[in-house]
C-alpha cells in the first residue's frame, strides 16, 4: 500500500479497527505490504520479453535468473564455471572446446540435468528448424557432441579464443526441444524449466512476472525469496509508481533517477559498453568520402552531447571499444573535438564552402540523411545533435525519424544512429560492426564498412590465444579504424537505476546493451540478503 | 394487442435471424480486409520474432526464419492456412504474446467485460440523473453546467481524460492505484481489484456520457412539451410524478437504440482507456497485436469488436421493439 494512502486511511483505520474492537476481539492493523518483507522484491521493468526461451535470446548476457549457463560472467567481465565444473577447455589447435559438466544438478520440475540437455540446446540452436533467434551470433560453431555423459565438447569453424563468453548461454532440458519447429511455437518459452536460482511461478503477459527461489539451487539458495518484475513501458509513469512506493527497484534515465536521491532510495549509475554511433555509408558518394568522414569525427562535441542529453552520464565514444574493457583500449584512437581541424580537412579534401554556407565538391552537395529509430528519445536528441555539430563546419544533415521496418532497406543508402555493445570481449561486438565480410548482413555493418587493415586485425584478435598479442591486435585494429573512420561514435551511456535502501549484496558492474532487468544492479540478485 | 403479441413475437424473431445470417458475411469481410491491410503494411513480422537479436541476426538466418514460420508465403497462401485451422476451432497463435490466441481472449475477455460493463453502467446511471436534472430545470445552474461539460467532454478523448484522472487521484491525491489489475505483487482479490477498477471504469462510464447525458436531456425536454405530459401536469400531479412516470419512459426508447449505436464508441474507449491504465483486457491487446502485425490475434479481435457492435445494435433494436410496439422490425 503507498504510504500516502496509508497516512490518509490512518484516520478511517483507526476508527474502523475501534469499531471492530467494540463488537470483536481487536484486530491489529494490517501490515505494511511494500517494504517491510524484505525478502520479497518488487521491481519496475520498462521492457517485457516476448518469450522466456534462451534460444530466442532471453537472458542473451548470461542473466536470466531462471536458466544457468555452461558458465556465467562476473563482475570483472571474466567467465566462471557455472553448469560446468572446469572453465571450457580449447583443444591445441583452438577447433574444438570441450567442457566437463557438473554432477547432481537438477532442472525446476527436478528432472536431472545432463549432457543431452547441453547438446539438445546447441543442436537446437544451429538447426534452423527450430529458427533460433541467437543463431547468427555462433557462427563459430559447427557441431556439439557428447563425449560421455559429463562431457561435451563443441566443434569450431575456425580457433576461435573469446569462445567461453557464448557458453553462458540458458540451457534447456532435452525435452522441451523434442519436437523440431520453430521456438515461437514451442510453450517452453511461456513455461520455462531451467536450472536457475528462480524458477517461475506466474507470468501475466503485459503485467508482471513472478519469480520464487528456487530451493533445490545447485549454488547458494537465494535469501530474496520472491522477486515481482511489473512491466511498465513508460518512463515516467515508472517513475511515478516508484514515488508512490510501489516499486523497490526499476531503471529509469538520468535526469529522473536523479530525483530519488535520499529518502530511502539510491541512485545507482552503471557505466556501459552500450555505444551509440552514426553509420556513413559507403554506397552514398557523400558519407563515403574518407575526408568528410574524418571531419565529422573532429566536427561532434561528444562531451557536449553527454552533459546535455544524458546528464552527464556517460563517456565519449571513438571506436566500439569501452573504457569498461581499459586495456583494449587504445589512446592514439580517440577523436578530440576540434572544429577548426574539421574545416582544415575539409578544405583539404576539396570540400568548399559555397554562398549558402554548405560545402560542396564539383556538384556535390556535403549533405546526408541521417535517420534514428522514431520513439528513442535519446538517439533523436543525438541525432540532432549531430545535425547541428555538421552544420558548424558546413555539412547538411537532414533528419529523419524512421521505424525500423522503414530503416532497414535504406541502411545502404543513408546514416543511422545504431546502438550496441557488450564489455566483455572486443571481438563480440567489432568484428560484426565492421569485418567486411558481415557488410550489409542485416543491422550488422549496415554501411559496409571495408578497411582492409581493420579486417586483418580483427581477424587474428579472435584467433590469437595469447592475452598480450591480443590486446596488441585489438589496440592496431583501432589505430586502423582511426586513420580512415567508418562511423562517428559518439558515446558510451551510462545506464541509470533507483534501488531502495534494504539489502545488501549488490555489486558493481559494468552492462551490456541489454533490455530488461536481467541485468543491471539486480545482475547477481540471488546473492542479495535482506537488511534489518 | 393480445392477437398482435405473437406475430410481433414472431417479426421480432425474425428480426434477430436476418440479422444474424447477415452477421456471417460482414464477419467474413472483415476478416479478409484485416489481413490484407495487415499484407499490405510495412510492418514485417519477422521483426516481432526476432526482437532485439534482429540487430545482429545474419541476413541469410533471419531468411531462413522466414522460411520456417512461412511468412515469404503468398498472404492468399497465409490466409487460407488461417482459414483452414479456425475451421478446426483453432484460432492459432498469437506471435505478440506467444501463446494460442483462443488462450491470450480467454485470459483477458472477462477483464473487459467486467470494465466495460461497469464502465457502461456508470454512464447510464451518470446520463439518467444528469440528464433528468438538467432538463427538468432547463436553463437552471445545472443545466448549463451539464450542457456546457457535456458538450466539452464530447471533445475530450478517453484517454486524455485517463491521463488527467492519474494525474489527480493517483499522483496529486494518491487516493487510488493508477494501472494494472492489482498491486504489483498481489493475486487478484476482490478487494484489489475492485480499487484498480474504480479509476478506469470511471474514466470509461464519464467519456461515454456526454451523448448519453444530452440525448436524455433533449428527449425528455421534447416530451415534456407533449400533450399527454402537459395533461398529466394539467390533472394537478406532481412534478416527479410528472416527469419520471409520465415523461422519462416516452424519452427512454430513443435512449436505448443509442446505447446500441454507441457500442463501436465504446470499444474505441475501452482500447484507450485499457492502454492508458495497463488493464489486461482484450482491448488494449489490440494495440499490441497491432504494433507487432500480429495477424492470428489482430483477426480475432477485429472480429471480435465486428461482433461486439454488430450485437449491440441487434440488441438495442430487439429492445426497442419490445418496448414500443409502433417501433418496425424492417420486415
């Protein structure tokens, strides 16, 4: 009950509860709901899953609270054996990883979980019967066999080192993958069965989900015993359902999250390898011009965007490697805000300001359509942003929002604010925004960016085993990406969450792109313990 | 009147079946015409599958996707595919909520039959002593209130007026829950779910009564300038007497046919109002299957809310020719 609402019915309770006592034994009053048991947790979630089922990308990070996977991440972004019992193990050759399983584990409806539940979730994942929607992440892998009951071993393409971050991938008992045909179809994704710290207990579609612990846990039994997650799309109406008291939990932007400093409430800022970039196309004879491209990454005041769309929070972004991934991080690659080195290449490259204020080159016009998703209100604000940094130095940008649907076939064609990332591995994110070889492949290097010294790099980054040759292959990838830039990016966002005071557990993290309250403060809820 | 009471009867039921034999064909129409603007839509459900993994799906996977949920398939081919399992009563699955449509209805119907139907009884009850009032005193205070909020709500969408509501009960005053069907984390008990109702249900009963509330006041206003009115006023009864025993049943008929007539204002109403208040009706599903072109879902509802209206003005005209024997039955 809110706490405004209890404070007004005080008076009638009182009275009530008199009355009863006059003609009855007394009654006590009726318990605070929200707040008092903190073992039960009431979240707010402005993203709903369409399914539960891990192989259309429920709890894609690992974080799924229902499912566990071979292994899980941590919060220093390395991977730890979860269903496993070893990390995974590389064969010399790097083509094949085999992992040994954990024993005794079993699924919520306590069926024993088991080497064919591994393999039946891989098989189903590469079958195309079963239209997996993760699929096109694993093009590494090519087959998953059982080597004996407690062992599988999974067979690569190619050597392929980042290879333990996809093993944190849900896994599902055999069963519920018997019948081929596509997962939508399947109810497991409405009725999920894992080997998760929670299992579910009520899913009210376009309402709230329910979670209970689940007691039989492998791990840790959670001390959170029941966790609520309501969907709300809106961010203000969250926010003000959390004001009411309703909520102990929900992630909300900067500027509202601010508004619930004190008062019980903490404000928790996540920094995020989720970037926001502008995609210049190659097959546009504007955007794909080399000069103008390294303009616009010296012409856009990132720092400015940050403090005046985002609060302040977030960080700047030049390439798709973090600052959350530091030692990947390569500094030569970073593009200062200089306007006046803008205009220089401009001029250089043969890009000169006519009366109207816009360059051109012969009859070239300097001007681009830059779409962005219509309803994100951020990367509208970018967007615009953006429009009005290439001005400055004589660039027209037209804007225009777009849905998805309406995006896609004009990818090619025209620039697009694009969102992603992932701060685990650089090769998770990089090497499909900007190989050649994914160029055009869906929303992956929508603009076809080529580079092939950018290519090489990236390449021998996921096939090198070495930790220090790797991050001296990721640091050259970005020097090569610098000297002749495919995008502009622009920024890193932090994610921002409100969590009420009452539990203790919570630990840092840097966050993936991801949607819903998988993750966030909540990552590692089942380690959570109630306070007083 | 005793002779005519069977062949009345009888019209009256022949009324119903007419009616209901030219339900089919509109029903039919309707369902043809939802997916063929849902083919011709930019919308492609291949999207909804995948959700956010679109963004890094390979071409040639989210192709072969296609393939396996039979979408590349001609929607002559889709539609007959359709046709063909509703035949079998299955009213297949719906892409939006994962789950059988026949299930996603049965779930959230009974939750807006019990809004709309509150909903609806509020604005009766609201329109009867409104409108009674305001023309019983025409002119009066009350009558120009009432015909002046009338005529502004008319204006108003629902879900404007939904809006306001939260702002004010849930936000300013904090007197009643803003959404959903109960508190987050509690089963859905009389008690909490009669205070989630109370604001929706009020916004829906308040934005269909201004038509309601000047129909009422205008028929009763023409009535009261009638003979057998004037005549009762006349044999020196009084004035309630006058105007609820003799006048309100004569403006009643009228009344009736437009509650019939309103029902396609109300289902509009209901998707509003059950969006804006997160109520897990059928309605505000709509939306959702619309959003998604979620086509097994979309239909059903379409032809859901054809029947919704088509009932309603069947049911309003059966009533109104019980009622008052002069009344055709366009037979």
């Amino acid at each position: 009950m809110k706490r405004r609402q209890v404070a007004l019915l005080l008076p009638a309770m009182i009275a009530s509860v008199a009355v009863a006592a006059a003609c009855t034994t007394p009654t006590a009053a009726p318990d605070r709901k929200a707040g008092t048991d903190r073992t039960a947790m009431t979240l707010a979630d402005g993203y709903e899953p369409e399914s539960l089922n891990p192989l259309l990308g429920y709890g894609e990070e690992g974080v799924s609270k229902l499912f566990d996977g071979l292994v899980e991440h941590q919060a220093d972004r390395s991977v730890r054996p979860l269903l496993a019992a070893d990390l995974p193990k590389p064969a010399p050759d790097g083509r094949s990883w085999t992992v040994k399983l954990r024993t005794g584990v079993k699924f919520h409806d306590a069926s024993p979980f088991n080497a064919e539940d591994v393999v039946a979730t891989y098989r189903a994942l590469l079958d195309p019967a079963y239209a997996s929607t993760v699929k096109s992440s694993f093009g590494m892998l090519t087959g998953v066999n059982q080597v004996d009951p407690e062992t599988v071993r999974f067979d690569l393409a190619y050597p392929y080192t980042p290879f333990a971050h996809k093993l944190v991938l849900g896994i599902l008992p055999n069963e519920a993958l018997a019948q081929p045909g596509p997962l939508a179809k399947n109810p497991f994704g409405a009725k999920p069965v894992g080997t998760g710290p929670y299992k579910l207990e009520e899913w009210r579609k376009g309402e709230k989900m329910v979670l209970a612990a689940n007691d039989g846990y492998f791990e840790k039994v959670p001390k959170v015993r029941k966790v609520t997650v309501v969907f709300a799309t809106d961010d203000n109406a969250r926010a003000q359902r959390m004001k009411t008291g309703e909520f102990d939990g929900t992630s909300l932007p900067p500027a509202l999250a601010k508004t619930f400093e004190g008062n019980g409430y903490r404000q928790i800022t996540h920094r995020s390898a989720d970037y926001r970039t502008v995609t210049m196309p190659m097959a546009n004879p504007v955007t794909a011009d080399k000069g103008l491209r390294l303009a616009l990454n010296h012409a856009v005041d990132r720092q400015g965007m940050i403090n005046a769309f985002l609060a302040g929070k977030g960080a700047p972004a030049s390439t798709p490697i973090p600052q959350a991934l530091p030692e990947f991080v390569e500094p030569a690659a970073q593009f200062r805000f200089d306007r006046a080195e803008a205009e220089r290449i401009l001029d250089q490259t043969g890009w000169a300001k006519r009366d109207n204020g816009i360059r051109a080159r012969g009859d070239l016009a300097a001007s681009f359509t830059l779409m962005y998703p219509v309803g994100d209100a951020v990367r509208k604000d970018l967007a615009q942003a953006f429009a009005s940094d290439a001005k400055a130095v004589g660039i027209e940008v037209k804007l225009e929002g777009l849905g998805w649907e309406a995006i896609e076939p004009r990818m090619g064609k025209d620039a697009l604010v694009l969102g992603g990332g992932n701060p685990f591995d650089p090769d998770l994110k990089s090497y499909p925004l900007l190989h050649s070889s994914f160029g055009g492949d869906g929303f992956n290097n929508p603009g076809r960016y080529s580079n092939p010294a950018v290519d090489r790099a990236l390449e021998a980054g996921r096939r090198e085993a070495d930790p220090a040759q790797r991050v001296a292959q990721y640091r050259e990838f970005q020097r090569a990406y610098a000297a002749d830039p495919g995008m502009v990016f622009l920024a890193f966002l932090d994610h921002t969450y409100v969590v009420r005071d009452g539990w203790s557990g919570y630990q840092e993290v840097v966050d993936p792109h991801t949607h819903g309250l998988t993750w966030g403060p909540w990552w590692n809820l089942q380690d959570w313990t109630p306070q007083g | 009147m005793s002779a005519g009471a069977p062949s009345r009867a009888r019209a009256i039921g022949l009324l119903a079946l007419r009616r209901l034999a030219f339900a089919v064909p509109v029903l039919l129409v309707v369902a043809v015409a939802v997916f063929l603007l849902g083919a011709a839509s930019p919308f492609d459900p291949v999207y909804q599958y995948y959700g956010v993994q679109i963004f890094s799906a390979s071409a040639e996977d989210v192709a072969r996707a296609r393939t396996e949920l039979g979408l590349d398939d001609s929607v002559f081919v889709q539609f007959g595919r359709w046709a063909g399992t509703l035949l079998t009563g299955d009213l297949g699955d719906s892409r939006s909520f994962r789950q059988p449509v026949a299930q996603v209805i049965a779930e959230r119907l009974p939750w807006t039959l019990l809004l709309v139907t509150v909903g609806l009884l509020l604005a009766v009850l609201i329109a009867m002593v409104l409108g009674v009032l305001a023309a019983w005193r025409q002119g009066g205070w009350l009558d120009r209130a009432v015909t002046a909020t009338g005529h502004a709500l008319e204006g108003i969408p629902p879900f404007v007026l939904g809006l306001v509501a939260v702002a004010v009960f849930t936000l300013g005053l904090g007197w009643l829950p803003g959404g959903g069907l109960t508190d987050a984390g509690e089963t859905a008990s009389f008690a909490q779910v009669a205070t989630h109702l109370v604001l929706p249900a009020v916004v829906l009963g308040v934005s269909q009564s201004p038509w309601l509330v000047l129909h009422i006041r205008q028929s009763l206003l023409t009535v009261l300038a009638e003979d057998h009115v004037t005549g009762a006023r006349a044999r020196g009864l009084g004035e309630p007497m006058v105007v609820l025993r003799h006048a309100l049943p004569t403006a009643l008929l009228p009344f009736v046919t437009l509650l019939g007539a309103r029902v396609p204002e109300l289902v509009t109403g209901a998707v509003l109002v059950e969006e804006v208040f997160s109520w897990p009706g059928v309605a505000g599903a709509v939306v959702k299957s619309a959003l998604a072109v979620d086509f097994p879902l979309l239909v059903a509802l379409s032809l859901l809310a054809t029947a919704a209206v088509l009932a309603g003005s069947l049911l309003a005209d059966v009533a109104a020719a019980l009622l008052d024997p002069r009344v055709a039955t366009d037979g």
